[in-house]
C-alpha cells in the first residue's frame, strides 16, 4: 500500500509539473522579452524596475487572500483554474500593445493570475511531497517548471530570430498557453482529491497557530526578495549596452532556466538529507552572479547568468519545502499566503530601489542587491537550529 501511494504520490507531482511546464513556456518565454520590449515602447530603466516589482508586488498581495481562501474552501482546484486562465491568457495578448502602459498592465496581470492559483497548487504539492520527501518532491516539480522556463525562451528567441517581431514571439506562446490548460483538465479528472496524500488535522487556523520560526524565515526569504535582481532589467542591461543581441538575449535567459531546473532537482535532494546548507549556499550562488552579470564580458554574464539560475533554483523550490516542514498542513495555505505577501512586498520594494539606482550608479545597485540577499542567512541559520 505504500509502494502505491509513494507511486501514485509522484504521479501527481509528475502531472502537476507537466502543467507548470507548458505554463512556463508561456510565461517564461514572455519574461525573458519583457524589458526589452518595454524600452522598445519607451519605457525607461526605471520605469521597467517598477513594473517588474508592482508584477511581483500584485501576483504576491493577492497570494495572502488565496491562501486563506484556500485554507477555508478546500477548492484548490477551483483557485488552480482560475488563476491558469488568467496568468496563460495575458501573454499572447502582449502582441496588441501598442504603448508600454498596456503592456505593464498586462505583465501586472500575468503575475495576478499565478498569484490566484500558486498557493492552492502548493498546499496539493505539500500533500504529495509528504510521502516521496519535502525536498524531492518541490524540487521535481521545479525540475519540471523550469524545463519549461528553460524551453520557452528559447522558442522566443527562434521566432525573433526569424521575424524580428515582438508582438510575433508573444503571439506563438499561444500554443503552450492551450497546452497548459488541456494538462490541467487531464490531470483534475485523474486526480480530483489530492488531500487523500495528507489528510489535514481537526479544528481552523487559530491566530497564532504559526510558529515563531516561520516568521523569522518569512524575513529572511524577504531579505532574499528585496535583493534579487529581476531578468528584465538585467535583459535592459543587455540590450543598453550591446552585450548580447535582442535573439541572444532570450538565450541568456534560456540557459539560466536549465541550470535552475538541474540545481532545483539536486538541491531539492540534498535538501532532504542535510537540510538548510544547501539553501544558504543557494542564496551565495545568487548573490555572487551580480557583479558578473553587470560588470563582466559576454561570458562572464553568461557564466553570472548560471551562478543566478542556480539561486533562483535553489530558492524557488527549497523555499517552499521549508514552509511544509514549519507548518502542519489545515494551516498551510494561508502560511503560503502570509509568506508570499510579504515577500512580495519586498521583491517591489528591493526591484524597484534596484531599478532607480541602476538609473543613477550601476555599483549602488549590484552593492544593494548583494548586501540585501547575504544579510538573510545569519536568519536562515536561526530557523535551521530551532524544532520544525
């Protein structure tokens, strides 16, 4: 019986990654495009930091309300579906903008919908990670995601090097958008009940059910956030000085993608045996990719690139796994809430202070973005001595 389960378990993660796949060809694709195309439509560096962030700030808020909806419904597919339509259909509609402001609106837009279904898909992922490993299983699933993240670019830059053509490359990420969509109907029907993995305990979410170290964890994965650098502005930096060509850009991106899904599978690995190392050495990938990224040559900035896959990797899995090990499962949902909200809140403000300060002295950003990531591990190295 638990041979079945552990198989049936990582069946489920399987097809929950083959939707995130397809998504991120999507989404991902569009991302790796974004800044250039809003400084072709005369957005400044500015102005593309701000966007970024109120993205980031938007698909974050709207997490905390989703995640309580979720702990309180149980309707984690419902969250699931509606959140997909939105975030998948905003993407092929970049082909029509016409000024930034649409553009903006419709990037603000994209993040919304992830924010509207991640925590609900979370809470189901936690559920089936409990019996296959907290951090294999969110480490499978990020291999998965960033498979697709990592093919997605590359499909824009194939297009752009043919025609081009933003509005083009936007308009063909229309294809994975319906392939998402048909994968998340296919995995509903095979999977309606995804809470029989990890039967939740009796009794709602009391106000201070969380424990203190998610809370100091949630600080230190802001601190990460604020000073995470963003790929638009970093495909600005690019494009502004001629590093890489608007085809070779994508491929910049693409690259970083793959190493983040391999870094996401074996740190996710590496995770379950020795636990919180594997995620502060994360972060140290993450911070070191900075100077290469804005100082160095062309294979220097691809070579920074990797060095911020392999954090990204590191964090977007590992980050998750941690909360499922913090918090019992009737609260996870709101845990993922509460967590993402302020995280988000962070990512704004540390993208958008990068951005302006990238318009004003490009050593305060790359210092900023360094100093604010590395000053969350002495945190992370409180939570690692304290109880799960």
């Amino acid at each position: 019986m638990a041979a079945a389960s552990r198989q049936s378990a990582i069946r489920f993660i399987v097809a929950l990654g083959t939707i995130s796949l397809f998504a991120d060809v999507t989404y991902e694709g569009a991302r790796s495009i974004n800044g250039p195309f809003l400084g072709m439509l005369g957005a400044s560096a500015a102005i593309i930091g701000i966007v970024s962030g109120a993205g980031e700030l938007a698909g974050y808020l709207l997490r905390l309300f989703s995640g309580i909806a979720a702990d309180r419904t149980r309707a984690y597919w419902a969250l699931t579906i509606a959140g997909y339509i939105v975030n998948l259909l905003a993407v092929p509609f970049m082909a029509l903008a016409g000024h930034w402001g649409v553009a903006a609106a419709l990037i603000i837009a994209e993040r919304a919908g992830k924010a509207i279904r991640t925590p609900a898909r979370d809470v189901m992922l936690s559920q089936a990670s409990k019996i296959v490993g907290r951090g294999w299983g969110f480490g499978l699933h990020e291999f998965m995601d960033q498979l697709g993240a990592f093919l997605g670019p590359l499909l824009v830059a194939l297009v752009l090097a043919q025609t081009h053509h933003y509005p083009r490359a936007y308009a063909v990420l229309a294809i994975p958008a319906g392939l998402a969509l048909a994968s998340l109907f296919t995995a509903i029907k095979f999977y309606p009940d995804p809470s029989r993995f990890e039967e939740p305990k009796a009794g709602g979410l009391a106000p201070d059910g969380l424990p203190r170290a998610f809370w100091i964890y949630m600080a230190a994965a802001g601190l990460l956030a604020a000073g995470f650098v963003d790929f638009p502005l970093i495909a600005f930096h690019f494009s502004k000085t001629s590093l890489a060509t608007p085809a070779e850009i994508p491929v910049f991106y693409s690259a970083a993608m793959g190493v983040e899904a391999i870094t996401a599978l074996v740190f996710g690995k590496l995770f379950d045996r020795i636990g919180m190392p594997v995620l502060i050495l994360g972060v140290l990938f993450s911070a070191a990719s900075g100077p290469l990224v804005f100082f160095g040559s062309f294979y220097a900035a691809l070579g920074g690139m990797a060095l911020w896959g392999a954090g990204m990797g590191a964090q977007q899995s590992l980050l998750r796994a941690k909360i499922a090990e913090l918090v019992p499962a009737e609260r996870r949902g709101a845990a993922y809430g509460i967590f993402n909200t302020a995280y988000g809140i962070l990512w704004f403000a540390g993208s958008s202070a990068i951005g302006i300060l990238y318009g004003r002295s490009l050593d305060s950003a790359v210092i900023f973005a360094m100093a604010t990531q590395l000053a969350a591990v002495p945190l992370l190295l409180i939570v690692r001595r304290r109880p799960a």
